[in-house]
C-alpha cells in the first residue's frame, strides 16, 4: 500500500469532511510495554458488530489517530479536534473532524454573514468574495499536509493509530456498501 495515498486520505475528508468482513488488528496494550511478556495481539471481531456500532468505533479509531498527531505536530492551527455538530435547520448531528485553522475560519465567515444580515456595517460583509479565503485555505491545507508526513514519517505511534483507523474504517464501508 502506498504510504504517500494513506495519508493523503484523511486529510482530503478534512478538507471539506479493511479488508473482509473478519478483520484482526494488532494494538499495543499492556503487554506491548512489558519486553518479558510473551508478543501478544488484541483481535478485534468486527464481523459481530452492528452498523451503528462500527461506525462508532470508526469514530474513536480517526479521533484516537488526531489526538496522537495534535500531541507530535509542530504547531496547534493543525490540531485536528473531531467532533458532533448540528447543521443549520437540521436535527440530525454530523461527526466531523477539522483542522483548528478551519475551524477558525468557518466562525469567522459565520459572524460575517450574521454582521452583515444584521446591519452592523451596512450589509456589506455577505458581499465579499471568497478568493483569497480559499488560496489561504489551499495554503494552509498543503502545510497541513506537509506537517501530517512528517509526523508520520517521524513517530511510530501515529502510523499505528493511522493504520488502525484505516482498517476500521474499510471494514465500515465495506459492510456499508454489503
């Protein structure tokens, strides 16, 4: 498998959003620290869990990964917090996780649009363009890429959180595309 594509993958559903039914993924646990103790492998059975639960296991296997790269990346606008959010005019809450710069500016456009239907500088702020907003967004997304391969390149513990996000999640879509 191509590194390079693996860790392109979830920085592309950031930027706007393994491999049969049975999966066995090794994870360091306790005995993993213990260099006396016999090499040991925890299996998870995916095969037994319900859609709602793998998908929720998906979830904390992609915020496990984020929380390993928000501990080793070099500067915190790329933090990545994954959370529960509630679109406008819907009641149905979507799992999301987003760069702390995205984040950023997704407020600020907010409290644009809300000053400008507001009346505070004339209706004026709603009219701006999005050209440059979206160049720095490319920039800041290339440095995010950039700083992702190096993590990854750099520290053991963020390849094996990617990797085991990366074969939960197969098995998610694999089952939800059954």
């Amino acid at each position: 498998m191509d590194r390079k594509m693996t860790i392109q993958q979830p920085v592309r559903a950031l930027a706007f959003t393994l491999v049969t039914t049975w999966a066995i993924a090794p994870t360091t646990g306790a005995a993993a620290n213990n260099e006396s103790a016999p090499d040991t492998e925890e299996i998870n059975v995916y095969a037994e869990m319900s859609l709602r639960k793998l998908r929720l296991e998906t979830n904390s296997a992609q915020k496990a990964m984020f929380n390993v790269f928000n501990e080793h990346n070099s500067d915190d606008r790329f933090d990545i917090k994954c959370e529960y959010i509630q679109r406008w005019q819907s009641k149905i809450r979507e799992y999301t996780c987003r760069p702390t710069f995205l984040k950023r500016a997704q407020e600020e456009e907010v409290n644009l649009f809300l000053r400008s239907i507001g009346g505070e500088d004339g209706g004026h702020a709603g009219a701006q363009g999005g050209g440059a907003g979206v160049t720095q967004m490319d920039y800041f997304n290339a440095l995010l890429q950039e700083e992702m391969e190096k993590v990854y390149q750099e520290n053991a513990e963020f390849r094996e959180a990617m990797d085991d996000y990366e074969l939960v999640r197969e098995v998610y879509e694999l089952r939800l595309n059954d």
